[in-house]
C-alpha cells in the first residue's frame, strides 16, 4: 500500500507543469545595408535574476546591442522592442542573448555596404567627343533604392556627376575631344545619401579613328607642266588615314580650273595648260568638315628649261 501512495505521488509531479526561465529573440530579415534599423523583439519569462547583455556578433566581431538588470519572478514575463542602427560592422551575422545561465540567439543574417549598379550604353563604338546615353539602376542588397550622387569615370578621368532618381537614372555624357584611339574602362561610382553604401561597375568603349588634320604638300608649278603633290589626312593618333579627299584649284582670277578627288597619302599630278593665267594661285583639301589652303605663284617655264624649246620661245614671245 505504501508503495502505491509514493507511485502515485511521482506520477502527480510528473504531470505537474515545470517552471523554467526562457529567453525568446524575434527573427531577423535575411539581408540589410548598413545604416538600416535593425529591430529585435525579446521575451524573457522567469524566474530569473540578471544582467541581460544583447550583443551583435558578426564574424566574430561584437557590438554590444542592448543591456539591463532584470529580476523575474515565476512565470513573469517582460517583452522588450529594441532597435540598432547598423554602421560599421558587416558580413555574416546574428543577434545574441544571456541572461544568468539562459542564452538565445537569431539565426544568421548579412549586412552588406554594396549598392549593385546595372546600366546598359546605346554605343560602345565612339568617335572623340560624341556623346554617350546610359541608362541603369542603383540598388542596395536589401533591394531598396538609394536616394544619392553617381560619378562617371573614364580611365581616371572624371567626366560627370547626377543625382539618383528612386534608384534609376539616364544620362547624357559628351566625350573629350582629345581622346587617342584607344579602349577605354567607362566606371559608374556611387555611394548613398549617409555615406555609408558604395557602389562600382564598368564597362569597356572603343574610340575610333577621327579624321582630325589635312595637310598638302605640291611642287613649284609653272604654266604648262603637271603640279604634282599629295594630300595627307591624319586622325587623332598622328597616324595616317586613306580616304578619298577632294581637291580644287583656282587660277589666279578665282576660277575653278581643277575640281577632282584624290587618295589622302598618295601623288597626284593635273596638267596646267601653257596659256593659264600667270599669278597667285591657290589648292584646297576637303575631307567632311576638315579643309585646308595652300597658295602658290604660277610662273612661266623657265628660259634656262634645255629640254623644252616650244615652251621657250613662247616665254621669250611673252617677254618681248
């Protein structure tokens, strides 16, 4: 009989419920930026007595996010909203809790600093100084649009600075003019209104070869005799371009006598008849929008010429 009565009792507490002390944290969102108000619910259930010390552990880097004195009676409870604004710690993380011998912690979660930039470019071949359209969006890692400053970077040079419209953004950019033919790395840069999330993407552009400077050179014409010369086009580089350029010569009494199109970089030669007007003369080079002039003093065939007797009596004809 004896032993019933203290079966029973043992089964009597088993069925009784237990009191025990209980730390419950709120689970964190998955990402965050830094400067983002982190908000942590925690629930604490006695009987406990302590020093609640809440920490932020990211990477084996603590802040210390939140601490009380707490003094619970049995089944007490206390439910605290606490708030943390990030800065300065990222990466892998997760909130923590102790409380005398009872710990809780949050599952992980990241902090980022990064901004994800995506544009697209209507050209990625360019002449110097034409302009360049890029349209894009700026976006932090926990997917909100950043309100603040992009930069456009050619190489190291810096070319432009607009505002972020609610994450998105189109804007015109002019080329330098004096830009080599060369590949270039165009870099957007940003960085939010606090400072506090950066952003980076580049893509590659080729500037083409830009006709830039005609130049002629002729011999010393006279009446009756081929002028002979050549015309050289250049671009940007210094370096020499073959194209088709137009040339015309005027008399000395403003007529064109010569209008033809030649190869930059290679000879050509125009007859000038024996009776051309004798006087300043003058030959220009066209290519698009690039001209160049040179004059010259068209003379007679020279008495001294031994090899040319019917242009030297027409000179001594003229001289008389």
């Amino acid at each position: 009989f004896t032993f019933f009565i203290i079966l029973s009792a043992f089964l009597l507490l088993l069925l009784l419920p237990l009191s025990s002390a209980t730390i419950i944290l709120s689970q964190p969102r998955n990402i965050y930026n830094l400067g983002d108000m982190l908000n942590i619910t925690i629930e604490i259930t006695g009987p406990i007595e302590g020093i609640l010390s809440t920490g932020l552990i990211c990477e084996e880097k603590k802040q210390l996010f939140y601490a009380e004195y707490m003094d619970l009676k049995e089944n007490q409870k206390k439910t605290l909203l606490k708030k943390l604004k990030l800065k300065g710690v990222k990466g892998t993380c997760y909130i923590s809790a102790k409380l005398d011998e009872e710990s809780a912690k949050t599952s992980d979660f990241f902090i980022s600093d990064k901004i994800n930039i995506q544009f697209d470019l209507e050209r990625q071949y360019l002449f110097p100084g034409d302009y360049l359209e890029i349209r894009g969006t700026a976006l932090k890692e926990n997917a909100e649009r950043p309100e603040g400053l992009m930069e456009v970077w050619l190489d190291d040079t810096f070319l432009k600075r607009f505002k972020i419209d609610n994450g998105k953004f189109d804007e015109k950019i002019f080329l330098p003019k004096n830009l080599t033919l060369y590949e270039y790395k165009l870099t957007l840069k940003t960085k939010d209104a606090e400072a506090l999330n950066y952003g980076e993407e580049n893509k590659t552009i080729y500037i083409l070869s830009l006709p830039t400077s005609l130049e002629l050179e002729i011999n010393k014409p006279v009446a009756g005799m081929n002028l002979i010369g050549h015309v050289f086009l250049y671009d940007q580089n210094k370096k020499q371009i073959k194209k088709n350029v137009s040339i015309i010569v005027e008399s000395a009494n403003e007529e064109e006598v010569i209008k033809k199109q030649v190869i930059s970089g290679e000879d050509f030669s125009f007859p000038i008849l024996d009776n051309a007007v004798i006087g300043d003369w003058k030959i220009k080079a066209f290519f698009s929008d690039l001209e160049t002039t040179k004059h010259f003093y068209l003379s007679l065939i020279h008495i001294s010429e031994p090899t040319r007797p019917l242009y030297i009596s027409y000179a001594v004809f003229c001289l008389k």
